[in-house]
C-alpha cells in the first residue's frame, strides 16, 4: 500500500472521530448474551449513526489474540465494548482466558487506538454488606471462584492501564440481571424457571436477605450517554443498578403468587442445612467423575452462600452524575408481569416445563393488579402471612 493511501485511510479515520463520517464504528464483544444482544437491539434501533459490529466466537474469539487484532486491524472500531463472560461455573482456563486475558487484550488495542474501552463487569467482585458504593471490592486471593477472580483481576488491570498507559475506560458493575431476550436458562431466569417448575419446595434463603438488581434495558442508553461524554465517565467504575433493592422471599413468594402457585412454602431452611444438601451433592458427583461421568455442581449451588447473604450496591455515584434514567422506576418486582409472560411462554413452547399446569396459566392472569396495584398485591400476600 502507498504511502498516499495510507495517508487517506488515517484522514478518514480523523473525521470520523470529529462527526464528519456518516457512521462510527463500535465493536461489541459478547453479543449474543442477554447484555450484549439488549445493547446490539438498541444501537441498530436508536443510533443511527453508529454501525455497532457484534462478531461471533467463530470471528473473533477473546482466547485467540491474534483474532483480535486482526478483526480491529481490519475495521478500525471507534470504541470498544465488552460484555462478553465465561459462565459462573467455568474451569479455572476458560474463565481467565475470557474474563481476564480477553478483556485485557480488547484494553490493549483500545489503548493503542486511543479510543474508548467499556468494559460490563459484575457484583460478584465485592463483598457482602448494604448500600456499598464502587471502592469496596475483594481482596483478591487464590480461593475465591474462578468467575470472581477472573473479573476482579481485569478490573484491577484495567485501572493500572489507565493510571499508567492513558487507557480511557469505563467500568459497568452490574449486580443480578434481568432481562428478555436470554436464551440460557441462568441467574435471576434460573430462579424464576426453578419456582415455574415447581423445584423449589421451600425457601433458600433468610428473612432479610435483600440483593441488587440490573435490568439490561437499562445498561444500552447508559452506554451511548457514557460514549458521548467521555470526559465525565472516562477512567471510573459504576454501579448500574435499580435504585431500590429486593428481599429476595418477598420477590420469590411475588412470582409464586402471580403463578398462582403452592410452592415455595414459606419454609426458611438454615444455611448449615442447605449448604449440607450441597456437600452430598457434590459428593455423589466426584465419584461419578471418577467413572468417567462428567457432571458438574450446578452454578446455582455454587454460588448458594449468596442466598442467605444481604449484597446490595449504592447507585448514588450514577445519580449524581448528568446522566439520566427514562426508566429509573423500573424495578424487578415491577418488571414481573411482563418477563413471566415472556419466559414462561417460551418454555411452554419449547415444553421445558415439566411440572407446570399449562391450563392454568394464561399470560393475562392477573397482569393488570401487577401494572395497576402492585402494592396491593403485596398487601393481599403479607395479610395472608405467606400461607398457601
């Protein structure tokens, strides 16, 4: 290539930095989770003058460096947005190989760029504990989980890049996540399936047991706002979360009266006792390895300890800055109506409920006491004291 060439394609790239091109290009890591799939919907629907590109693992994998510099090499993104993750439960390789090094390779050529890096990180960095703004964080150590260490590690290096290498970042701290559109059964959706299914005879948790919510509607518009104004968020962390948490037996007992259900009974097993249900489980499944069986601990009793942990993040430092939510009183409880009628009809469809009583359930039932009067419905269930 000449050197005049060259010359035009820098040129090119400078106006497209100052407004003059018609579309910026962004690249989106982890497009095809519920995060990155809400962020991809919203900029293709509301920004039209962005060209957000959502690569696949066959295109670009986070384990593959030389893939990634290839990709950003060849289309030259304006910023660079990681929402990418290995799951809770991954092997100690998968979770530093995407969790970690992935994220501080996209770092490393948004620092030679110059251009912005958003990077979605997670609660599972911080310790228990009420209203905990974005310093407090674990010390980090050999025997926490590998999800945790993994995401703790990139948020301490992407720090040290801006600090020492003039990396422009910002990190999104998301605590439980809600949202349509997931197509793995996981998390808070994993909780709602489990109680639709009628798997969840009792409650795991305590009286008082209150967490965070993150609805991923929320995090695309933040996002844009964030990328315009560079000079407010650059090099700061953020917890992006509902501004009122939850009781997570209020919030178990609201979906199993809206499913009009018999259970969960309002039976709060102890910790000690559950967390033995957990060591015979995991028991039974090491000998089942050692015949060549693989089977694994499920994420949810791996993470089960949370259940009975009070984990609620401070949104103060976000409502204090110029950014505002169009959605600020959209809560989990709030939103129930409309992802029950979501989630439990595409389970029907796919038949992956089996103990559900389809004849009973209409999606209707009761959506408007949920998007009228809510408090109402609370009432009628706090009267009741939780019976069946």
């Amino acid at each position: 290539m000449s050197s005049e060439q060259t010359a035009r394609q820098q040129q090119d790239r400078e106006t497209a930095r100052v407004g003059i091109r018609p579309k910026r290009l962004g690249l989106l890591v982890g497009g095809s989770g519920l995060i990155g799939g809400t962020i991809v919907h919203y900029f293709k629907k509301n920004v039209p003058d962005v060209e957000l590109m959502a690569p696949n693992s066959k295109k670009l994998s986070l384990r593959e460096p030389d893939d990634i510099r290839r990709y950003c090499d060849k289309y030259q993104p304006d910023f660079i947005i990681n929402s990418a993750i290995a799951a809770i439960n991954s092997d100690a390789q998968l979770a530093y190989e995407v969790n970690y090094l992935g994220a501080i390779h996209l770092a490393e050529i948004a620092s030679k760029r110059n251009i912005p890096f958003i990077h979605v990180s997670s609660a599972a960095v911080m310790p228990p504990g009420r209203d905990l703004d974005e310093s407090h964080r674990l010390p980090l150590t050999a025997r926490m989980s590998n999800y945790a260490k993994s995401k703790l590690m990139a948020e301490l290096t992407l720090e040290h890049m801006g600090r020492h290498g003039g990396l422009d970042y910002t990190i999104l701290r998301l605590a439980v996540v809600y949202g349509k559109h997931d197509h793995k059964i996981q998390g808070f959706h994993r909780l709602l399936f489990t109680i639709a299914d009628r798997s969840m005879p009792v409650l795991l948790t305590s009286r008082g047991v209150f967490h965070s919510y993150s609805h991923s509607k929320k995090l695309p518009p933040l996002i844009h706002y964030m990328l315009e104004h560079r000079d407010e968020f650059s090099g700061r962390v953020y917890n992006v979360v509902d501004r009122e948490p939850v009781e997570l037996a209020e919030l178990i007992l609201t979906i199993r009266a809206y499913l009009d259900l018999s259970t969960p009974r309002r039976i709060f097993v102890p910790y000690p006792l559950a967390r033995t249900g957990r060591t015979v489980i995991f028991w039974i499944l090491r000998r089942m390895s050692r015949i060549g069986i693989d089977a694994r601990l499920p994420a949810e009793l791996m993470f089960m300890e949370n259940f009975y942990k009070t984990q609620t993040l401070s949104p103060a430092r976000l409502l204090n800055s110029s950014y505002r939510d169009a959605d600020e009183d959209v809560t989990v409880i709030s939103f129930l109506p409309e992802l029950i009628e979501y989630y439990i009809t595409r389970w029907q469809h796919f038949r992956l409920l089996s103990t559900f009583n389809e004849e009973f359930y209409r999606p209707d039932n009761g959506l408007e006491e949920f998007r009228q009067a809510p408090d109402r419905l609370l009432e009628k269930i706090h009267r009741n004291g939780y019976t069946v």
